[in-house]
C-alpha cells in the first residue's frame, strides 16, 4: 500500500492564511475595545470622585472659614471677650447659612463658654448654650433673642457642669498652638459622626486668652454618597487613612454602641468582604479586586483638606460595567471570527476524519493498558506513513515489553518483600534501646514531643519524671558490667510495672537514667506511683540480695508556660540532681 506524507495533507497555504487572519483580526479588535471600555470605566470613576469631592469640600470649608475669621476678630479685639453675651448673636448669624454647621462655640481661659448649637439631625434652628449664665461653670440651654442675644432658658434641656478647658477641643488647641482638627466621633445620643476645627486665640503680645471652635455633621456625606445614582452592585465610600469609615452608599452602620462605648466602623474589620478586602489597599490608586466570582475595579483617591486632614474617597465598581461595553462591541467581531473558523473546520473535519480514524484505534489500544490490544492491532493501519510506521514500532515494542515484564515482576516483588522488611527492622531497632526494650534517647523524643504537643492543645495534666539509680557505679566496679545490666533490666521492668501499658511513657534516657511521662494523671497519683516504685526496689533485689535505689526529679507541664519539651527536660534534671545532693532515693516535685 502507497503511503502518503502527512504533512502535504495538513500543511496547505490555505488554511494557514485563513487562520492568521482570523487570530490577528479577532485580538487587533479585542484589544482595541477593551482598552476603550476600560477608559470609560474609568472615566466613570473619575467623575464619581470629582462629585464627592466637591461635596466633601462644600461641607468643610464653612468651619475654616468661620474659624479664622472669628479667630481674627478676637485675636485683634480682645477686649469683645470679656461679655460673651453679645457673641451669641455673632456665632448664630454665622451658622444661619449651613444646615451641616452644628455649633461654632468660643472657650476662655478663665472657663466661660458660649456657642450656637443645633440637633445635628433635626435640622431645628440654632439655640445658645452658655455656662455662666446664672452659674459659673454649669451648662444651661437659651432660646436665642436678637435684641438680648440671649433669651428664655430652655428648660427641656440638660443642666449640667461644664469646664471647657479640660475638653479635648480646647486642650488639642492650646497644644497644637495653630488650627487643628479634632477626631471624627459620633454625637452623644445621635445616630450620626461629626468632626470639628479648633485654634487658639491670642492678642497682639502673644498672650493666650481662649478657644474658638466649630463642628458639622457628617450625616449630610452619608445622605449624599446613598443618593448617588451609581451602576448595579457598585459602592462608594469616604474614609479615614486608617481605614474608619465616615460616609457609604451602603446601609452599613458607621460605628457601634455597646454599653455607651462606641466604636467606629473600620474597612479592614468590616462585615462587608468587599469592604474589608478594599481596606488592604488604602494607598492611592487603581486596584483589581475578585470576591465569590465577581470581579471589581477599585480606585482610591485623596481628599486633601486644609490644615493637612487628609481623607479617602473609594469607589468600587464590577467589572461587568465596563465588560458590557465590550461585549456589545466585540459580538460582531467574534461572529465573523466563527464565520472564518466554521469554514476551516469543514475542510479539517474531513481530513481529521481520514487522519483520526486509525490514531483513535491506536489511542484507545493504548488505552487499554494491555499489551494484548496494541498486538492485535492490524499492519500496516493506514496509508500515512507516519501513522503507519508508529504503529509497527509500538507493535514491536509491545512484543519486547512482554518477554521483559514476565522477568521483571518476580524480581521486583522479591525486592520490594525483602526492603519492607530491612525497613522495618531499621526502624524498631533505631527508636529501641536494646537491652531494655524500652524506648532509647531518640525515641523517647520523638512519642514524648507528641504527647507534649497534644497536651498544651487538649489542655491535658501531663508529668515528665527523670529518674537515675542511686550509685550505680558500685555495681559495675563490684559486681562486673553484666550484673550491671541487668540491674538495668530488672529496673526497666519495675518501671514499666508501675505505669499504664500504652498511655504512659517509659525510656531508658542514657547510662542508668530513665524517663517516664504520666500522661493526664494527677500530681498526687504520679508521687504515689513513684512511691511504689521504691518500695518495690526495697521488696525485690535486682540480682542476688542486691538492693538499689533512684532518685527522681518531676516537672509538671502546668506549672510554667513552657515552649519545648527541652525545657521540661531540663527543669526535671534540676530536680533530679537536687534529689541526689539531698541524700539521693529521693522525690523532688
């Protein structure tokens, strides 16, 4: 049978130029849009900030401004300060035109205070609060009167002592020495945050006389952000650069009363994932965020205000806004793209089909995993030479392979049976000392690591005992090394008498030292057992009438806040030697 090349079969100018064009047209287009559609997400971005911006802004700037106007004119006339009532009228003038304005208010040195106040979310007329009224130092609430300035006491409202100069407002003033702001903090009573601008006045000689100070509620940011027309699923939100949140487009709480203790809302802890996965990123700048399959562009950007307060404005909108662009775009592009690709999979198809028939054969031969059915196969499988000659070589292979693994898999079980079984002497002999049968040094570290670990874990009683036989020496110098060991064996066997077979740990640790580990058992039953333990030396001579005793050092894991089982190892060899400097057959706990 003639056989034919296959590469003249697939390798056809043809389908190379139609394939060419098809890739290059369809990214050239791609690429084009989505840089489009990106520019209009961001551009959407941008506008969005430049709104809350300039709204931030219009909220602001009344408290600089009044600050520093009323700073000037008690600064050149300082002489106003000594009657605050006609102040009164000054300060509620200035508030008039600011529904956010929640007071403006000036502190002397010598206590008094005055300012014009309003519920920051009922939006009523400004009130005079004063505390020299009628009493020193004692806050009261008036009516304001444009001919007294000061009218009818409000008798609904609180009457309480009130010194201003040990307010964080006059205090961060008079520190700062300049305009300052004060901490974003939530109204006492109201649902709302509110922030305030304070400076100390001084006269001409540079003399300290007080405090002027104004405030606005913050609510007016929050309403605003809710109110912005914004696409499905997006949020925006205004922060400080610790991540505390001072306006949403979300219905989120802004802070948190617990038992009059409030605590503000923070982007890094917030119950929103989105929001806490925004606050890892508070730096200035374009971010891409994935939470449960949706993707989001995030855009962070500073609101920088006077006198240094800087605050964040983040936007986060999903991908799919920007990626609708796209796909509108794209839709005609894509279907010429599979207009191209359907035309050259026709003519594929039918060379695939003479191409795939007798590769298939082979591939499920393969398959298989039995040599048997790529022997079965017939020769030659097709008229390409390729597809023909790869057959006949795995027809050949598959011949040598059969003649190779009737050899092989009789050596390899005897190999395998013979260094399972090297291993597992290895091992046994390695974590056993060999005349005891007791753990040795290595394997006592290892179950005693263990049982050390899951005790700190489950909070569990555990007891480390290092314990060595009294004299030892006397023995191997009298009686010869082998009645040495089997002293040595013959105390193995007592300890292992007197604690719990598979629960506790007994080791011969080195030369004559044992250690044995009481696992969840009490101080006393551990010293009781110890106790039996020499009594059982008094009882039974290891050989020949010969006696022997052991002192004992004991920690417990609880009796200090232990890191590592060495040291627990070493605590009870301190134990241990104060043991034998006591007179030895000794219990030192």
């Amino acid at each position: 049978m003639k056989s034919i090349p296959l590469r003249w079969l697939i390798i056809t100018p043809f389908v190379l130029l139609a394939c060419i064009s098809g890739v290059v047209m369809y990214f050239v287009s791609t690429i084009t849009i989505s840089n489009i559609s990106k520019e209009v997400g961001e551009q959407y971005i941008k506008e969005v900030e430049n709104r809350i911006d300039d709204r931030v802004r219009d909220i602001t700037a009344p408290l600089s401004y009044i600050l520093e106007i009323n700073r000037d004119a008690f600064s050149y006339n300082p002489d106003s300060l000594n009657n605050l009532v006609p102040i009164a009228t000054r300060f509620y003038e200035q508030a008039i035109p600011y529904e956010q304005m929640t007071f403006i208010s000036i502190a002397t040195t010598d206590g008094r205070y005055i300012a014009s106040s309003r519920d920051p979310i009922g939006k009523v007329k400004h009130e005079i609060a004063a505390n020299f009224v009628n009493t020193p130092l004692t806050m009261e609430g008036f009516k304001y009167d444009p001919t007294s300035h000061i009218g009818a006491k409000i008798e609904s409202a609180p009457t309480f002592s009130y010194d201003p100069r040990g307010r964080p407002f006059y205090l961060d003033a008079k520190k700062a020495a300049t305009i300052t702001w004060s901490d974003i903090h939530p109204y006492y009573g109201q649902p709302t945050l509110g922030v305030g601008l304070s400076v100390p006045i001084y006269d001409k000689q540079g003399v300290f006389l007080g405090v002027t100070a104004t405030s606005v509620a913050l609510i007016e940011l929050d309403d605003y952000l809710k109110s912005l027309a914004l696409v499905d699923n997006a949020y925006v939100f205004l922060a400080e650069q610790n991540g505390a949140l001072i306006a949403t487009s979300g219905e989120y709480a802004l802070y948190d009363n617990k038992e009059g203790v409030y605590t503000r809302a923070n982007l890094q802890n917030h119950p929103n994932a989105l929001f806490k996965m925004a606050g890892q990123h508070l730096k200035a700048g374009s971010y891409q965020l994935s939470i449960e399959g949706e993707n989001y562009l995030y855009h962070v950007t500073s609101a920088r205000l006077k006198y240094g307060k800087t605050w964040l404005i983040g936007i986060l909108i999903p991908s799919s806004y920007h990626e609708g662009v796209l796909a509108k775009y794209t839709q005609t592009t894509i279907l010429i793209t599979l207009a191209l690709f359907a035309c050259i999979g026709i003519i594929g198809s039918a060379i695939a089909w003479y191409i795939g028939k007798p590769i298939q054969r082979l591939n499920q031969a393969a398959n298989d995993k039995k040599i048997e059915s790529i022997l079965l196969l017939p020769q030659p499988m097709s008229r390409i030479s390729e597809i023909s000659s790869l057959s006949q070589g795995l027809h050949a292979m598959a011949e040598n392979l059969v003649d190779i693994l009737k050899h092989l898999e009789q050596k390899v079980s005897e190999r395998t049976s013979y260094l399972q079984d090297e291993n597992e002497s290895l091992l046994e002999s390695s974590l056993t000392d060999e005349l005891t049968q007791l753990y040795n040094r290595r394997g006592f570290n290892l179950v005693f690591d263990k049982a050390f670990k899951s005790a700190q874990g489950k909070d569990h009683k555990l007891a480390l005992v290092i314990a060595d036989i009294d004299h030892f020496k006397r023995i191997n110098d009298n009686f010869g090394h082998t009645a040495g060991d089997n002293a040595l064996v013959s105390v193995a066997a007592s300890l292992q008498k007197h604690t719990r077979l598979g629960k506790d740990i007994v080791a011969r640790y080195g030369g004559e030292e044992f250690a044995l580990v009481f696992i969840n058992m009490e101080s006393e039953q551990v010293i009781e057992r110890l106790n039996q333990i020499q009594k059982d030396f008094v009882a039974h001579p290891v050989f020949e009438r010969q006696h022997i005793t052991m002192s004992f050092g004991v920690i417990n894991v609880d009796e200090h806040p232990f890191t590592s089982t060495d040291e627990m190892i070493e605590q009870a060899d301190k134990r241990l030697y104060q043991a034998k400097n006591s007179g030895r057959n000794k219990i030192v706990n």
